[in-house]
C-alpha cells in the first residue's frame, strides 16, 4: 500500500488564529510551519508501523507550509507554486492506493469551527455542489476519488472530524483541538496530537487492510454553486468560460468531470 498524504496548516494543534499564524511574514508563521510538520511526522510513523513505507506529503497550503529541513526522513515532499500541469500531478497521485489529510479545518460558515473557511477565508462566503454545502474535505476527497484513492484518515479540528465524518462514514479521525470559536480553540500539547495521530493512521491501515473504504464518488453531472462576500469577485469568476451568474454574489458552474469543476 502506498499512500498520499495532503496537508493544510489551519486545522494543526497550536495553530488557531489566520494571518500571524498561516501567512508568510506573520510572527507565528515559522512555528506554525513547525506544528504542522511535527503532525505529519506522526502520521508518518503510524503508516510506517503498519508497514507502509512509499509515502508522499504533498503541502496543501496555498504560501506552503511544510517545514522542509524537519520533514520524516521516510517521507518525500510534493510543493512549489504554481502547480505543475492538471495532467502531470493526477499521474503521480495515482501511483498512490490511499490518502490521507493533516492539519485540516472546517469548511466556511460551520459554526463554532476554529479557522472555518473554504479556500479564501477573505472572500468565499459557501460552495455547494449538487445542493450540498461542501468544503476543502469534500473537495480534496472527490477530487482524489476520482483518480481511485479512498480518503482513510483525517486530522484536525473537532469539527472538521465531524465534517470528515459525515461525508465518509468509517474514515478514521483524530481530533487535536476542540473548536470554541472561529478564532479561538482548546489544543492538545503537540506530544498528545502527535500520539493520536500516530495511533489513528495506523488504526485506519488495520482497518482498510480488513475492510477496505471505497474511493469517494458522487454521482453527476455536477454543479457548483460559489458564493462570495462581495459582488467584485464574483464578477471576476462569473468571466470563467462556461460560468453563470445567479445573483451579486453568486456563481455557478456545470461538469460531468469532478476534476474540471471541483478547484475551479
Ligand atoms: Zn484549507
């Protein structure tokens, strides 16, 4: 078994405030980087227990936010924006069997969820696909289901456990911090995250090696609705080739490919 692991900063132990923590030059950003990477050492070990040694972390956050020199030696790094070609990354994620996501957060508007949002926390009010709200979990689970890899474990906040759970009953999860607000949170100390996390992955290897999550597919076609907070960016996303608008602040999309619609 050979397996994927993507990652997002907002959703790490220690992590619980945008901007100073999760954007370059913010005074907590380097320690951010730091937590998070400690997270992914975890889940490195858990497969490694279990004896899945072919790992690659691929860093999620938009800026980056792997910190390189302390990454598990067992591990390999996908980064660098812009990305490569759709094509390109789609091959190498399919020589992976599983996926995994660390660090990961709530999608906008879940209340209480510590740092909810859905890709731009500064201008993305909802998605919904299909009807359905949907955020950056559902995104990355359809959209690596799609090149047949089922998503077996979850790291983040409580809340975006419970989202992970709702969408893929049986996925393993950990929680390393309970959400009070979106800016506010009970972490765990890095020592207990990391013990979870390590124990879960392993936990969600034992349990796809006996009874095996399928690849996440929702039937289409699809449409996506995106709302935002002001009418300016929605006017810049209504300009996408095939887009529609359905008021000031929303626009929609149409695919019967996941992958054309999901990130777009
Ligand atoms: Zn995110």
């Amino acid at each position: 078994m050979k397996a994927y692991i993507g990652t997002d900063l907002e959703g790490v132990a220690g992590v619980v405030t945008f901007y100073t923590q999760t954007s370059p030059g913010g005074t907590g950003y380097e320690a951010a980087k730091r937590l998070l990477t400690g997270e992914i050492n975890a889940a490195v070990d858990g497969l490694l227990a279990e004896g899945v040694s072919d790992i690659l972390v691929c860093d999620g956050h938009g800026p980056g936010a792997v910190h390189y020199e302390s990454l598990h030696p067992a591990a390999k790094l996908l980064h660098g924006r812009p990305l490569a070609p759709r094509d390109v990354r789609d091959a190498v994620v399919r020589e992976y069997d599983i996926c995994l996501m660390i660090g990961q957060h709530a999608r906008a508007g879940q209340p209480l969820a510590n740092m909810n949002h859905t890709q731009n926390s500064q201008s993305v009010d909802s998605y919904h696909l299909n009807g359905k709200p949907i955020g950056e979990i559902a995104q990355f689970a359809l959209y690596q289901g799609a090149l047949g890899l089922p998503l077996v474990f979850l790291s983040g906040d409580e809340e975006a456990c419970r989202e992970a759970e709702e969408l893929i009953p049986g996925i393993r999860t950990a929680a390393v911090k309970r959400s009070l607000s979106r800016n506010s949170a009970i972490s765990l100390s890095p020592a207990k995250a990391h013990e979870l996390i390590r124990e879960g992955v392993a936990d969600a290897i034992r349990r796809q090696r006996e009874n095996p999550l399928s690849p996440l597919a929702w039937p289409g076609p699809f449409v996506l609705e995106k709302r935002f907070f002001h009418t300016d960016t929605a006017d810049a996303a209504a300009d996408a080739p095939g887009a529609e608008r359905v008021d000031g602040q929303t626009v929609r999309l149409r695919g019967d490919d996941i992958r054309d619609l999901i990130y777009r």
